[in-house]
C-alpha cells in the first residue's frame, strides 16, 4: 500500500533535492576551476619546446631540466639533442641492452653519474659500483666487459698545458663496456650525447 505524502512533506523532500543539487554544481564548479588552474600552472611551467627526431622536449621553468618520453618512459635531461650533437661517439648499444639487468659504475660518483643513474634506473634491475680489476682499491664486485654492463667514467684533468687539442674527450663502447672519457664539467653533457643515442633520438 502506497503512502500518502502531504504537501507540506513534499515541498520539504523537493526543498532538500534541490539544495543537494545545487551543493553538487558547487563542487563541481570548484573542482573544474582548481583543476584548470592546475593543468595551466603545468604549461605556465615550459619555457622552451623543441622537437627531435620525433620527440617532444619540454623546459620545465622551476626545475631547468629538459622533459621528454620515449616508449611511456619520462626522461629528464640537463641537454637537449641540439646542444650535444657535436659529440661523437662509437656506440652499437641500445636502451634494450640494459632493460633488467645489473649496471655497474666504475670511477667518481659525480653529476654525469647522477644523470645516467636517474635515467637508467627505471630500466636497469639495479645499479652499483665495480672492480675492473684486483688493484681499484674499492670494495665492489670484479666485473669484466664480456658479461657484464659497466659504465667506466674517466676524468680527463687538463694540466698546465691549456691547448684543448692534448684533451681527447670520447665516449667509446667496448664489449659491454662504455668508456665516457671527459672533462668533470663536460660529463652531463657526455652522458647526455649517450643517453640519446640509447633511444635512438638523433
């Protein structure tokens, strides 16, 4: 048996609906200017675009770093392709080659260090330090180029002679082994040349 509902209790249940559908466009509202807001700090945020091989390079104002993706995979680099393509390298290795597997560093933890690990390690199973030999004087695991992926990082320190041509800076692929040959304040830059040669971004 159906209920009878008064006037009076109408009016309220339509008084009631009317309110939580007007509180509903309210937040909705909200919701779509903050989310606008949002989505425009982001582009308020690039500063530069660029385009190579195919690749969309966004400049992000607050951090400097060059954003772009590869396969889904967000990379940030401190050099754009543009900005290195004077670095010549011997390289046959792709990013599939290090795709979960170890990576091993040998030489100085610095920023070139920091650049590939940050862009490496979504791809590698782990990364750490390594022994070419005996004599390296750290407590790392001997590794060698024909099993193993190892990046060997050598600083090259200019003398007294400043005659740039006595400097051979060099990325050089051996085996498994790379060979990132460079000035301390050109490493990001090296690393940067290889990382796009990994991906293929010419």
């Amino acid at each position: 048996m159906k209920r009878i509902i008064s006037n009076e209790d109408r009016e309220k249940v339509s008084k009631r609906n009317q309110l939580l559908v007007g509180l509903i466009l309210i937040l909705l509202m909200l919701f779509s200017t903050v989310g606008f807001a949002f989505s425009s700090g982001i582009s308020e945020n690039t500063i530069e675009e660029e385009e190579y091989g195919g690749v969309k390079f966004l400049r992000d104002a607050s951090t400097g770093y060059w954003v772009f993706e590869v396969n889904g995979q967000e990379f940030y680099t401190v050099y754009n392709p543009e900005e290195v393509k004077d670095i010549e390298l011997i390289n046959y290795k792709t990013i599939q080659n290090y795709a979960n597997k170890p990576l091993y560093f040998v030489g100085g933890a610095g920023d070139g260090f920091a650049e590939l690990y940050r862009a490496l390690s979504g791809y590698v199973l782990r990364v750490g330090g390594a022994c070419l030999d005996e004599e390296c004087g750290e407590d790392y695991p001997i590794k060698n180029c024909e099993a193993d992926n190892v990046i060997i990082v050598e600083d090259i320190i200019q003398g007294n002679n400043t005659n740039s041509e006595d400097i051979n800076e060099e990325i050089v692929t051996e085996v498994n082994c790379v060979y990132i040959r460079a000035r301390p304040e050109n490493q990001v830059k090296y690393f940067d040349a290889y990382l796009f040669d990994l991906l293929g971004i010419k």
